[in-house]
C-alpha cells in the first residue's frame, strides 16, 4: 500500500525532502544547505545543478524511510517563487546560473518600462507590478546578457522555468515541461484570467513564448518521473509556489483567512475566492489555486527580508551564533532601547517598493549592545507586517486572524510582538512548516487520497497554538512613530 507523500521543499537557503503520512504527520525529512553567490552588489544567484543534485540526494535519503519507492504514493513540489532557470532542452543541461528572486539587476529595465507608461497596464492583466523581483524581467536580462541563452532562443532550444519547472524536467528526464498556475501568475507573463502565457505579455517584456512550460493544475496527475531515478515511476501530483503551499497548508482557502509566512522573506496573502484582486495600494494580485481548471486568487504583501535579517545578524555581524538566540536576547531587556532596524538590505517590498532603498539602524547609543541589535531585528518582522495590514485594509481586506508560519514563527516572544503590534489574534500550528505541509496537501488531493483540497486541509492541518494581544496603544504608537522616522532614511 502506497500511504506516504514524498515533498520537495526548494527554498532559497535550502533544499529538502520530507516524508507525510496522510494524516499530515511528518515521518521523515532530508536537508542540506544551498550556496548563495553574490557575484555584485544586489545580485544573488544560485546553481541550478546544485538545486537538482542536493534535491535528488535528498529524496533517496528519505525514501528507504518510508520502506521503498513502493510506499510513495506522489510526489508533491513547492519551490522559492520567480527564481529562473535557463536550460537547454536536449541536454537538460543548465546554461548559466538560476537568477533568484531577490535579485535586483534588472531595476533599470522596469524603471524603462515604468517610464514607458506600462505599469498600469501590467498590474491591471497580471496583479504585479514592474518590479525586478518577478521572472520576465530575469529571463530577459538572460537572453541580452548571457550568449549561451540567446544562441539557445535562437535555435529554438531554450527552455525558461522556475525551479518547481526545473526539478519536474530533471525528475522526468526531460519528459514534461510544466508550470503550476501559482508558480505561472508570478511572471508578469500571464495575465490572471489567463489560461496559458499570453503571447502579448512576452513581447513586451521580449521573452519568447516557445521558451515557457505548459501551465498546468496545482493538483493532478501532473508528471510521471524517471523510473531511474527513484527507484520507480512515481506520480507528481502537485505543485504550487511557496508562498501559496503555506496558505494552503494553513487552511486559508475561504475568503478573508490570511496567513504570513516568515522565512528568508515574509509574505501574507489574504484569500480572495474567485474574485481578481484589483489592489490601489501596490499589493499584489496572484493565483491562489488552479484545480480542474478553476481559480482562486490571492492578495499578497510580499517583504523581502525577514530571516534573512538574523542571518545577516549571525554570519556579518556576529551578534549571535545561531537564530534561536535572538528570543532570549530579546526577552532580556525591557525594550530595544530606542533601536529600530529597516531591514531594506535588498530594497523595500510591499506597500513601498523601493528597489533602491538600503538598510538603516537607527537610535543607536553607547547603552546599545547585542541584545538590543537583536529584538529590534524582530521588531521589524511586526513593523513590516503592521505596514502591509493597513495596505490590505485599505484595499477592502482587513485582517481579523493572522495565521502564521515558516522558520521564524517559532520564536514565540515574536509571534506576540506580532499579536501586540497588529492588535488581532495570531494563531500558529504546531507543525510551523506549512509550505511543505500544503504541498503535500496538493499531492494527497491530486492522487485520490482525499476527495478535495478542502477535506485534505481538515484532515491535515494539526494543532494551533493561540497569542492575544497585550501591549498598551501608547506604547505601539511611540514604536510605530520610531519606526516610520527610520523608514523615511532608507
């Protein structure tokens, strides 16, 4: 009997494999670290090899856990959103490095299309703005920059995709070339209401069309893999962007229910049902889920930094020597000591997209020391989030619950500075990583284990653990005020 889902979680520091039950309890997992590469100022790559090889290493660590190929049902795939890979098609080799999301080269290109008076149009088809953050405008510093990826466009072997469409390719030997529609409204290549990429939107951003995978279901069966690779052909039977797993695996599939993920960045989305964001305060629009062909969208604040903050911390400064730390240093003092970090290491996301802004540490005294470096790091996490919960109140979708999840999460001295500052309840489950947990949600829908998306959540979801709001409005207002003091130096 086939009871296990294997999931494929690509993050940006990491890559793992993680073996579900179909009770949604994790039975095994595999992890190993991806190397970041910084070849200039605002440019982070990572080697599509790398991704692959440590991906399938870790999948064969995991999958004699579960007692053989035989007891894996499906495969479920979540991957870090518009990181790009360039490959060529007949050797399913690499042709240069993978651009990964949080890259900022190609600002000069949106800020010629900004100028251009193409904005509008973009956000009104896609839900996006023109940011270097979404994959058009990497496949297209690609195809002027890198020769090998414009001599394959040019001999029509070039094949574009984001990592879950790279990991699908290798995981079926080159036999399926295939996007999730979650993974897919992340482009500024497909237009919300669009089944498939829109030819339109590629020339705009000069992308060519016979690049792209097939925009496919989220759940499904969607891919077959190699009978070589894993010890037999197993179903891949969901797929879905990270962001968009983790609203899954939380449960917000109604619409209102939000969720914040705090990982590497932090991002919330508010499900819209089937109703197409239009947002006026430069949130987003995305597909939510795509199942039998039928959407459902999402709102979305997306804020480049979060984890990646105290990673700095730890491996620049030295503040700390593992993440954990930052809890007790901040529970050790009675306040940051006027402090405020803007954490715009990599630009400023929603609501304010500043591509150009950098970061500022600001009200620092000879009285400041580690610990007061460290709980204003996780101060930030609810300053940021507090800025996107009045966007997403002015945009008609205020927040009542804040689900929250990813590696962050855990801390719980910030899961209540978040209650505090926000003012709302913040629930958080006991299992925190629910990105893998709703691409296993998919998986266990898409093969037949359970009869849709809905039931699988309910019956996969686990335990939550509850914050209440404590702090006095006098006290958030003087935080609040000091942090948008510091936000205006950025």
């Amino acid at each position: 009997m086939s009871d296990y889902i294997l999931v494929l979680d690509e993050g940006t520091t990491s890559t793992r494999a993680m073996l579900f039950a179909s009770d949604g309890v994790l039975v095994a997992s595999a992890q190993a670290p991806l190397e970041q590469h910084y070849p200039q100022s605002g440019w982070v790559e990572h080697d599509p090899r790398e991704i692959w090889d440590k991906t399938l290493a870790c999948a064969l660590e995991v999958i004699p856990k579960a007692g053989g190929a035989a007891s894996i049902a499906a495969i479920g795939i979540t991957n870090q959103r518009e990181t790009v890979v360039a490959w060529e098609r007949s050797t399913g080799e690499p042709l240069t490095n993978a651009i990964v999301w949080q890259d900022r080269r190609t600002e000069p290109f949106c800020a010629e299309l900004r100028a251009a008076g193409h904005e509008a149009g973009v956000q009104e088809r896609t839900g996006l703005l023109l940011d270097p953050y979404f994959s058009g405008t990497k496949m297209r510093w690609m195809l002027d920059n890198v020769p090998e990826v414009r001599a394959a466009a040019q001999a029509g072997t070039l094949a574009f995709g984001t990592v879950e469409s790279w990991l699908v390719y290798k995981l079926t030997g080159g036999a399926a070339h295939i996007t999730d529609a979650s993974n897919a409204s992340r482009t500024l290549l497909m237009g919300l209401e669009d089944a498939q990429f829109d030819e339109g939107l590629c020339d705009l951003f000069g992308v060519p069309l016979a690049a792209l995978p097939g925009v496919v279901d989220m759940a499904g069966p969607l891919a077959m893999t190699d009978r070589s690779l894993l010890g037999r052909a197993i179903p891949i039977t969901g797929l879905a962007g990270d962001q968009q797993a983790a609203t899954i695996g939380q449960a917000c599939l109604a619409p209102g229910q939000t969720k914040a993920t705090y990982g590497t960045g932090a991002f919330v989305l508010t499900c819209q049902g089937r109703t197409i964001p239009r947002s006026t305060n430069r949130l987003l629009g995305t597909v939510l889920t795509q199942l039998e062909g039928q959407r459902t969208y999402a709102i979305e604040g997306s804020v480049f930094v979060a984890g990646s903050l105290v990673q700095w911390l730890r491996d620049s400064l030295g503040i700390v020597q593992v993440a954990e730390e930052t809890e007790a240093l901040a529970r050790s003092i009675p306040d940051s000591g006027g402090v405020v970090i803007v954490p715009a290491l990599s630009g400023l996301g929603a609501p304010h997209w500043q591509a150009d802004a950098r970061g500022v540490i600001a009200g620092l005294s000879f009285s400041s020391g580690k610990a007061e470096l460290a709980r204003a790091a996780l101060e930030a996490m609810a300053h940021q989030t507090h800025d996107l919960c009045a966007a997403f109140t002015k945009d008609g979708a205020p927040w009542h619950t804040l689900r929250i999840d990813g590696g962050m999460a855990a801390n719980d001295w910030m899961a209540q500075d978040l209650a505090d500052m926000l003012g709302i309840t913040v629930e958080r489950p006991g299992f925190v990583e629910t990105t893998a947990l709703g691409a296993a949600m998919l998986a266990a829908c898409g093969v037949g284990m359970y009869a849709d998306l809905s039931a699988a959540a309910q019956a996969m979801r686990g335990r939550l653990v509850t914050f209440e709001p404590q702090m006095e409005s006098e006290v958030r207002d003087a935080r609040l005020g000091r942090w948008k003091k510091a936000l205006a130096a950025a």
